[in-house]
C-alpha cells in the first residue's frame, strides 16, 4: 500500500518514518526545493512536557492587543487584516477559555511524554546523533510578579503529574553554573529536553531514503483527484502522484491543499525567528526560557541558539529588523556576559509556524474523505509533538487502536 505525505517538515518526515516502520511504500511531496530550510530546522529544538497550556488561553488576546503598538515586542499581527485573520482571531476568543485549557491540558501532556519517549526510541536507534540532552528547561524570571504567576504555573504542572521546582537565583545558578544569570528566581521542568533540529531532520530524511522512501521537491500540491469519497491522486505542477493513502502535514501551508478537498482548516503562519551564536561568551548546559521577553535560548553543541516573537503576518518569511533587534535586547537582560554587539552581523532564520485558533493541532481523518489523514497545526510545539504525530499517523494507517485519543484534535472541529 502506498501513502503519500504532502509535506517534508518534522511532522511529514516523523509520519514517513512511523509509516515506513509498518511497511508501508512511502513518498513525499515538499513544496521547497532541496536543502531549502523549513519551520523544522531554525527553532529552538525544545521537547517539552512542560507546555500543556495551549496557545488560546485566557489573557491571550488582550497580552497580543497590549503589543500592537511596540514593533519589538514578543507579539505582533498585521495591521491590517485579511478576511482570513479575522475570522481566526474571532475562533481564537472564542476558544481562549479556561475550560478549553482544563480540557485541553492532559491531552497535551499525554501527548507531549509519548513524543519525549518517542524521542529517546529515535535517539537509541540513531546513536544520538541529533544531540539529544535530557537536563530540564527552566522558565527564567525578571520580576517577582512573573515568578509568582510561573510558581502557579507549577502548581498546576504538578497536579497534572509534571514534575517541576521552583528555584531561587542560587539554585538555578548551581543547576546551570556554566552562565552567569541576572533572574529573580526560576521554575526548572526537569522532564524537557533539547536537540539540535538540523542534524535530527537531515538524519530523518537520509534514513528514509536508504529505506527506500521517494522525495520529490518543488512539489507544491495544486489540486487532487477524488472519486466517491476518496483521494486518488495528488496534482502538483510537477506531476500527479497516485497513492491509497494520503497524508496532509504542509505545516502553515496546509489550508491552501485543504481548500481543493473542501477542508475547514482555520490556520494563521506565526512567524518566529532564530540567530545562532557560533562560538558563545558563555554555554549554559541547559535549555532556558526568558519568560518576560518569551524567548528561547537553547545550547546545540558548542553553539548557542537564540529565538522567539510570533508574528501573524500571512505565509511571509522575510525578517523584520524590529522584531530581531527585540529578541537580541532579551539576552543581555537575563544574561549580562553577553551585549548586543555579539549578535551584529550574523544571519537571522525565520519560520513560518502553523497556528490554529485554538492552539490545538489538526490530527486525524476529516469525514469527507476516508483515505486522507491531516496532521497539522502544531504551531510552537511542532518539534516536541512530530514522533508522537508520526506515531499516531502510523496508527491511522495501520487501521490499529490510537494510542491517545484525538477527540479534540479533530480536523473537522471548524467545519
């Protein structure tokens, strides 16, 4: 049986793997050329556990209004919107409860402990080679009043069986003795991990070839082929590709091939960038999160990663300076060895992250189509979640019982 996976990202390369492991003849649609970088290779490489609390949560939408008119800050969204961004920004009120974060919050943690499981499976099977480092992430705090509300935040980990400390200054700094902190305290998620994306997908995607699976590049999928409720074909503008089986996963450039198969797949790309220092002042051993400034600060060897903001501004990768210049002001505030000037000069990655409104990730079969799963949506947790996807992807092909139940993460729940 064939399985066709529309999309080269974690999430499309995680779901080759799991159904190439259950023997399944497997090709792949990218929609970039070769060696083109993807969301997957320039994020902060973080699996965490520690995040259950989905991006639609109460406060969201007034934190994101406060931040329109500060270009620097962590958030920003188009002045002006599309018909499109309107009707997300009206689903995302709508689900920014905390029922849906109560109701939300075990499916995330299951989910995200199978991926963390998952992943040292991959890690054993692959001699480590994309750098897997089981120490923890801690949450890092400038002013008592955001340690006291990431103390909370703890409080609620732990009552959903997520180990997670609070620390003082002295403690974080015997935890991590390796960077010098200015912090008010912080709160260390011991069960997180990091990795180095790059070399976990470069090692995916060689393994899938020498197991036989095919790649075509510059495959951008324009419509499809159906008949009486199944998918036969995809049609991209560089050629068709038949298969029994097809996988939606084109990260933030989903909905355009939802939309020839009549899906409802609300989606904005929230744009994230990352600057990687080569040769660091300082190396923390452990993956950080400056939680005023939200963001991401993780070692990757003997580099250190920087990155962050979420900017909602349609499918564009190009790199607003502003937003940069905020996330390099973050670092020196948390960690004063370092100034801005160590950044000037280097490149700037960005990515497009796919958002839902609800900041749950489409997974599973839409009722419209039987031969078609979407595994998509993912948004900031799309490396963390890609070998749980992959795993469950496997599940839906194998026609075998999930190993988490995806009630809520139902592709037609916008329909």
């Amino acid at each position: 049986m064939t399985v066709c996976i529309i999309g080269g990202g974690i999430i499309g390369l995680c779901s080759a793997w799991y159904a190439a492991e259950r023997g399944f003849d497997v090709i792949v649609l990218e929609r970039n050329p070769e060696g083109s970088t993807s969301c997957s290779l320039g994020n902060a490489g973080m699996i965490v556990p520690s995040h259950f609390v989905p991006l639609a949560a109460p406060g969201m939408m007034l934190y994101g209004l406060k931040q329109l008119a500060n270009p620097e800050s962590p958030f920003w969204i188009r002045p002006k919107p599309t018909k499109e961004l309107v009707d997300w920004g009206l689903k995302f009120m709508k689900s920014a409860t905390q029922e849906h974060v109560d109701r939300s919050a075990p499916l995330l943690r299951d989910l995200n402990n199978l991926s963390r499981a998952e992943y040292e499976t991959l890690a054993e099977a692959f001699g480590n080679e994309f750098g897997l480092v089981k120490r923890g992430l801690l949450m890092l705090t400038k002013t008592p009043h955001a340690l006291e509300e990431e103390t909370a935040m703890a409080a609620k980990a732990r009552a959903l069986g997520i180990p997670a400390e609070v620390l003082t200054p002295e403690e974080t700094a015997k935890l991590d003795p390796n960077i010098t902190m200015e912090i008010a305290g912080s709160v260390y998620f011991p069960n997180d991990c990091h990795l180095s994306p790059s070399k976990l997908m470069a090692g995916l995607a060689r393994r899938l070839k020498e197991r036989g699976v095919r790649f075509v590049y510059g495959a951008s999928v324009a419509g499809w082929v159906t008949t009486k409720g199944r998918v036969a074909a995809a049609l991209t503008r560089v050629g068709q590709f038949e298969a029994d089986q097809f996988v939606l996963a084109g990260g933030a450039w989903s909905p355009e091939a939802a939309r020839g198969l009549s899906l409802t797949l609300p989606m904005q790309a929230g744009k994230g960038y990352s600057i990687t220092l080569e040769n660091p002042k300082q190396l923390p051993e452990i993956c950080s999160i400056f939680v005023e400034a939200r963001v991401a600060v993780t070692p990757m060897g003997g580099t250190l990663r920087v990155g962050g903001t979420m900017e909602i501004a349609g499918n564009d990768l190009s790199v607003n300076p502003r937003r940069v210049a905020g996330i390099v002001k973050s670092v020196p505030r948390y960690y004063p060895a370092f100034s801005e000037t160590d950044f000037a000069g280097l490149p700037t990655w960005s990515g497009l992250r796919p958002v839902s409104p609800d900041g749950l990730p489409y997974l599973g079969r839409p009722g419209k189509w039987s031969n078609v799963i979407v595994a998509t949506g993912h948004a900031m947790m799309g490396l963390s979640l890609g070998p749980v996807t992959g795993k469950l992807v496997g599940e839906m092909l194998a026609g075998v019982p999930l190993s988490i139940a995806l009630t809520l993460l139902s592709p037609d729940r916008f329909a």
